[in-house]
C-alpha cells in the first residue's frame, strides 16, 4: 500500500494511491492518519495523482531524526571513520517541502555551498520504547524518499550538524509512505541522486551500516518514537561536497531523488523573490 | 510577569503568579498561551504555588534547540575553542520534567554518566525570520531556567551530542517564565548549580559568548522561530565531566538549577521501578 499527503481545498489530506488515482482518507496528512489509526483502506473522493499537489508527507511530525555518516562510500568520501553507533542529528518541520515543490535557497550573502543528500526515511507508525529487534520491525509504518538538502557552511561552522541541516523549505519529504507489506525491512533498494539530469549518487540500501532495525532500535533506547516521526536513515557517496572541486546547487538546478519502489522527489532550487 | 504550567484535574493548565497563588488562564499551558495570544492578565480560579505541581513550562513546544560551548569558562574546562558562531544542537520533547519531577535515570547498563548543565532558557513569544536585533528583542517573551542533563558517553559515541541529549524524561523546565520586562535580554543573571547541597556551577548570564538576542538573530537566519520555541543558551563551568577524577549523578542525587531573578529547579534522580 502506498499513502500520500495532498494540498486541497486550502488544507492538506491523506490519500491512499489506486493505480492513477487518489483516494481521500479521513485525515489531514499521513502522520494523522498515522497517529489516528483511522481506516486507510476506506472509500473516498478521487484525485487523480498526475494533477495532485503534495504536501511534505509527514505535515507535523513529532519528531524528525537523521542519521550522518551511514554509507560506507559517503563516509570514506567525507574522510570520516566508521562510528561505533550511529551518528544522529535532528531537523525541524519548517525544513519540509513536498515532493514537487521548489527548494527555497538562502540568499546567496548567507550561504551558496548547497549540497544534496539523497536518503531513504523511515515513518514510525506506532509508539516504541526499548524495543526488540521484531518491535523495531513492527512499529515502523514503511519508508519513504528524503532529501536532506544540506548548507555546508553552516553545517561545518561548528562541531554540531544541526544548523546547516534544518534550513526552512529546503528537505523534499515524499510523495508517498510505501508500507512494509512491501518493503520489509527497507534493505535491497536502490538509491540515486540526479542534479540537472546527472546522476550524482547511486547505491542501494543494502549499503547501511546501520539498518532500519537497527536505528530503530537504538533510538527507542534513548526516547519514545511516536507515529508519525520521521528518521533520514543517511546518504550515499557522491554528495557535492566530496566533489573535486566541490559542486554545488543555484538557482535553477533541478534535484531529483529516486528510490525503487518507492518513487521519486523532483525538485528545482529558487531564490527568494 | 511570571507565567507557569501546572498538572491540574488530569490536564495541564498555564497560570499567572500572584503573591504566593497561581491563577489559572485560558490556555493548556504557556506554549498554547503564547500561541493563542490568550489574556494572560485575565481573573481566575486559584491554587497555592506551594501545593501546585509544575509541568514542564512549554509542555509541547514546536522546537527545542541547544546551544553548546557558549560560556568562556565550560570551553576551557572541555577544551574546546571559543566557536565562531552559536553551536546548535536539538532536544526532543520527550526529554522534558517539571520543576519538581524526578530525572528518569537510564538503566545502568545503558549509562551511568549522567551530568548536570545548568542553562538560562529563551522562551519565544511571537513569530521571527530574518529578525534585526531589534526584532529578535522583541519575539522573546521571556527566560526561564532548564538543566541540559547530559548522557556524556552518550553524547561523545559519534560527533554528534543529540543522542546524550535527549534523552527521556531528563531535562527540568520551568517553573516560571519571567517575562522580559523584567529580565530584558537575560543578561546580568546569578546562574548556580547545586548537587546535593554542593555548589558545582556558579556564574553569571553576562558570561554568555552569544547572549540571548545574538541567539534568535542567528537561528531566524536558519529557520522559522515560534511562539512557544524553547532556546537553551548554554551551560557555565563546573560540569562533572570536567572533574578530576569525573563526577556522575545517580539513583537519589539532588540537582538544584537556579537562576537569580527567575527561580529554580529541584529535581532528584531516580532509576526506573
């Protein structure tokens, strides 16, 4: 099953996808639709998904964490060593965009080093405290495609990830939430970057060093992930940074982020006004 | 003006201090009361702040963000250096306790490294983006106090702090939210840690490298602030990381965060069951 979270009459719905279509379920986005348990397999109006405007997936989400430094081609790029644990940093809502919306850049005074970060997201679909391996499995809802745009200035002006990584308007969050009925345990999926056509990353998730199992289960050590939370699982080699010499993203630039079996972000990068 | 949020009837509930009552506002707690603009000067029932039990100020704020390394005297005892701009990291809400409430211990076998950092805490009252100095004054509704209670191997498994950060039921807020009129930018504020009647910190909020309103300049550059955002701004020195040979709180310790002009905190640690 895959769920999607559309921009309609002024406000923003869960939908579940029927082949082309939509299907309008009673919820104001999937992590409602999530937190609510209401019926995703329910009747409702119709959209068709070629004309739909997509919300970030997930609208309000408790919680949005991100994995560094999981992909061992991206940790050798970044000259990092492989950490004991994974590396987590987090993001605030305001970052998310939707699958087709344009990526708001800073102004160039601020930062112009904006770099792309394709990365498979995990969707907590149900409350984990201290879970098992088989509770981590069972409280994830399914994955879906992240990209975790990055301002690398201001990711490296300090020790601390955060600021560079939680730019308002700037991390695509969809289309859709593929359930694990079909994805399991998110492995085995391939993931690639494309900047202007290009491809920039490409790997699979089978390349984590940390899995969603994993993450899950660690995290849940720490705090209660609650429906509805959002983990970037990490990003593969090929990131801009790690380029020789470093590219980046300007206005203009489409950014396309796909992962099999899941779908695809396409957005382009703008400057204000 | 001082503003607090107290556990009430099965809810929470924010209230006004008057003398040595409380009276009850129209809001669940002052994040809501900030976001609805309700009447904070408003009548209502009261209760003794003396039998009151605190929730944590902000109970679900939109954002919890961190600064680290941002007193002279706690960057040298870390031997850190003095960073060229504010270090962010993020907390959860989950990690949140009332002003009287237990710090829920980890297990020992997850950690016993626990250790105190007492911080003054910005709470924001109305939206800001790309604020002038002038702006980011006036977005702050006020300070209160919070103890950025650490998980160190935690926090030094990967580059990254979130993970000894957030942990659960870990970090005091509140009790009060004094509002600016009376504490203006926070500056000039006696900051004192005290752990089983031993005084650990001891410093004062004009030490701070970036003071409150540098802070929310610098993060509106970033991100969206709202009302009900909380900002701690870092801790002074004497941490028990930094002692010789290092010093952990446990099973029973006291911790007293107080901070002259605002109020204190007094939390005792406790294992689970």
């Amino acid at each position: 099953m895959e769920l999607r979270t559309i921009r309609i009459d002024g406000t923003t719905r869960a939908a579940r996808v029927e082949g082309d279509q939509l299907v309008l379920l009673d919820a104001s986005d999937v992590g409602a639709l999530l937190r609510s348990g209401a019926d995703r397999n329910a009747d409702g109006a119709t959209v068709e998904i070629a004309t739909a405007d997509h919300a970030p997936l997930v609208t309000h989400p408790d919680k949005i964490v991100c994995v560094g430094v999981n992909y061992a081609d991206h940790i050798a790029e970044m000259g990092r060593d492989v950490p004991p644990a994974p590396t987590y940093f987090a993001k605030f809502r305001q970052a998310l965009i939707g699958a087709r919306d344009d990526i708001m850049l800073p102004v160039p005074t601020v930062s112009t080093s904006i770099d792309w970060e394709g990365e498979l997201a995990i969707v907590i679909g149900a409350e984990a405290r201290h879970a098992s391996a088989s509770e981590a499995q069972a409280c994830i809802a399914g994955f879906t495609v992240l990209n975790d745009v990055s301002v690398r200035d201001y990711q490296r002006r300090t020790t601390q990830f955060l600021a560079g990584k939680t730019f308002e308007g700037m991390t695509p969050l969809g289309p859709g939430l593929v359930t694990v009925e079909e994805l399991g345990d998110g492995s085995g999926l391939e993931i690639t970057t494309e900047v202007d056509g290009v491809v920039k990353q490409s790997s699979n998730t089978s390349q984590l060093v940390f899995g969603a199992i994993d993450i899950v289960q660690d995290l849940s050590t720490i705090i209660t992930l609650e429906p509805g939370d959002v983990i970037a699982t990490g990003t593969p080699g090929g990131v801009g940074a790690a380029r020789t010499p470093p590219e980046w993203m300007s206005n203009g630039t489409l950014l396309r982020t796909t992962i099999a079996g899941i779908g695809e972000c396409t957005n382009t990068c703008r400057l204000p006004g």
